[in-house]
C-alpha cells in the first residue's frame, strides 16, 4: 500500500464526514442514497441484484462482484443528476475531524485506536 498510495494518510471520523457531506447535499436539494456497497458473486444470476437490474431501482448502485468485498466500500449516489463531469461539492475544512498519519506507523503493530462508547 505504501509504495502505491506513498507514506501518509488520512484518517477521517466517518459518522462526521458523512454528516457534513449529507448536510451539503440536502441543502443543495440534491437526491441521494447513501449505502454500504452490497458484493455478490457476479458469475452467477442473483435473483436479488437481477431484480434491481429490471426495476431500475437505485439500489443497482449499490452491487459489487466479490472480487472486490475487502474494499468495504460505502457509496453515496446522487439520484437526480445527469451530468458528464464529476459533481464537486465543498463541505468545508475538515481538520477538526482529520488526522494525518504516517503510513508506517499505521501498520507498525503500535498503533491503537480508542473507540468511545456511545
């Protein structure tokens, strides 16, 4: 991952990030679904994804093939836009919930991260 992506990172509150990003987009009247990508086995017809397929429900944005089920990805998908280019929104800074981190003290086996209780 180093030599691909280089030394630092960023580690982001995901439940604040999101909150941001959703604020932006219903302020902006956007359409939108936000979901954990669903990862499936594309080399056989499931009847689930097929059938989002023919309703052309949005969740057909949502399925991945399972090669790709370690990327644990969480999508956002903006449902009344038919654009071109890519959609550039700002949500502000975001250093009060950011943190930079050099990459090798991510996977040094030394780092901790204390997760509080809700």
């Amino acid at each position: 991952m180093i030599s691909e992506f280089g030394e630092q990172l960023i580690f982001i509150n995901p439940v604040e990030f999101l909150n941001r990003v959703t604020a932006v987009l219903e302020e902006k009247n956007y359409s939108y679904r936000a979901s954990l990508v669903k990862y499936d086995d594309y080399s056989i017809n499931s009847s689930n994804r097929l059938e989002s397929y023919r309703t052309k429900d949005t969740d057909i944005y949502f399925w991945k093939d399972k090669f790709f089920e370690n990327q644990n990805e969480y999508r956002i998908v903006i449902t009344d836009q038919e654009i071109d280019e890519p959609l550039t929104i700002s949500i502000g800074n975001i250093k009060d919930i950011a943190k930079v981190l050099k990459a090798s003290d991510l996977f040094s086996g030394k780092f901790e991260l204390a997760i509080k209780k809700s």
